[in-house]
C-alpha cells in the first residue's frame, strides 16, 4: 500500500534562512508526489509535483522539491524562508490508488 | 470563477443526527473527493466520484454517504453521526487532462468544522 511519511511534526527557521520540510514515500509501483499547503482556516492549495522527468521540481512561491529514488524521499525546500510562508505542509503520494496524505508539517517562520 | 465551494462552513450537531455537506464547483471538473481532516493524521479520503452518477468509496467511508447527481455537485451525507465525525470535512476536485491517470492538481474547498456533541 502506498503511504507518506513525514517524520517532523513541527520545523521552525528564521527568516532569510534555507528551509527544509522533509517527506518520504514507499509505493509499490511509480510514485506520483505532491505538495500541499494549507493556510489558517483555509483549504490546501497545491505548491508543486513529481511525475516523471527531472529530479528537482519547482512551484509557486519559490518552493522546490528534490525527488531521492534511493533515498525514497521528496523534500520541500526554499532557499531563503518569508514570515508568509508559516503555514501547515502536506506530502502526499499516489501511485494506482488514492491519494495519501502526511500527517502535516507545521513550519514557523520567525522574523 | 469561485472555484471549489462547500457549505455549511460550521455545523454542531447532536448524536444521531443527520446532515449533508455540500461542495460545488465551477471549473467543470470530472472527479471530486471529500476529504477528513483530523489532527496528526493528515487527510483521509472518505468516498469520491469520477464523474456525474458515480461514487465509489475511499479510505474510511464507514458512517458516511454520497451522491453526484449533478456534475458540478457533490453532497455528502451523515445519517445518524457520532462524536467520532468530529472533524474538519474538505472537498476537492480535479480535471482529468494529464497523460498519467491520477496525477492531475487537486482543487480545495475551504472546508466544513463539524462537531458532533
């Protein structure tokens, strides 16, 4: 059965430093991963995705992921973190199936 | 567009009472999904469809019901609810244009907070 780990429940950074949101997976077929985020009292909206292709994916707002095939991970990352970008981060998965969520990373942003 | 849109957005309830949640969506999309929210267990799929007079069931359907009659409707249903459907219920739906089956970006409501008493 496919699944996602997210092994943070909580990550907090300082503004103007690299982020890291970590994400891994294990699927029996090929794996079709996503970002989500979700704002307070708002629906998820969708940040990037890996299909096929490159390992390192870009999004909206400056977010990048790289897709580790030994490692059977997919990290969230940004270069440089914004206050703005505080908010709950979703990984989810999906190979012949549904898709399947993380329990959610909550990142602070501290000026 | 609106885009995805769910009504009620709280709701309390009593034990055994029902309900139906109901999302809509103007963007003409085929699959529409709704979703469970609780906390540190991420999403949870409950049932979806894949196009109008369709449903089929997700991953923790038991206490729920749906029906898509209308394309851009996707109701959901509680018909005796419990304390534990307490939880945050979130629609999404999806256009099914890519290559690869299932790959296509979900579209998010902004979510109904039910309490069950």
């Amino acid at each position: 059965a496919q699944s996602v780990a997210q092994p943070e429940d909580q990550v907090n950074v300082a503004e103007g430093n690299p982020l890291t949101v970590k994400c891994t997976y294990s699927v029996s077929g090929n794996p079709y991963l996503f970002w989500y985020v979700q704002y307070p009292n708002r629906g998820l909206q969708f940040l990037l995705k890996y299909i096929t292709g490159d390992n390192l994916v870009k999004g909206s707002y400056g977010f990048e992921a790289e897709f580790n095939k030994s490692q059977t991970s997919f990290h969230l990352k940004k270069p440089s973190a914004l206050v703005s970008d505080s908010a709950l981060y979703f990984c989810a998965v999906r190979d012949l199936g549904d898709m399947r969520f993380g329990a959610g990373t909550r990142l602070t942003v501290k000026p | 567009n609106a885009g995805v849109t769910q009504t009620p957005k709280f709701r309390v309830l009593k034990t055994g009472q029902s309900m139906t949640l109901l999302c809509a969506q103007d963007m003409n999309h085929e699959y529409m999904y709704w979703y469970r929210q609780d906390p540190g267990m991420g999403l949870r799929l409950i049932h979806y469809s894949v196009g109008e007079g369709t449903t089929a069931k997700g991953e923790v359907p038991d206490g729920y019901n749906v029906s898509r009659l209308k394309k851009q409707n996707f109701l959901l249903g509680l018909e005796s609810a419990t304390p534990s459907q307490t939880s945050v219920y979130f629609c999404a739906s999806t256009i099914t244009q890519s290559r690869v089956p299932g790959t296509d970006t979900q579209y998010f409501g902004p979510g109904t907070r039910l309490t069950v008493l």
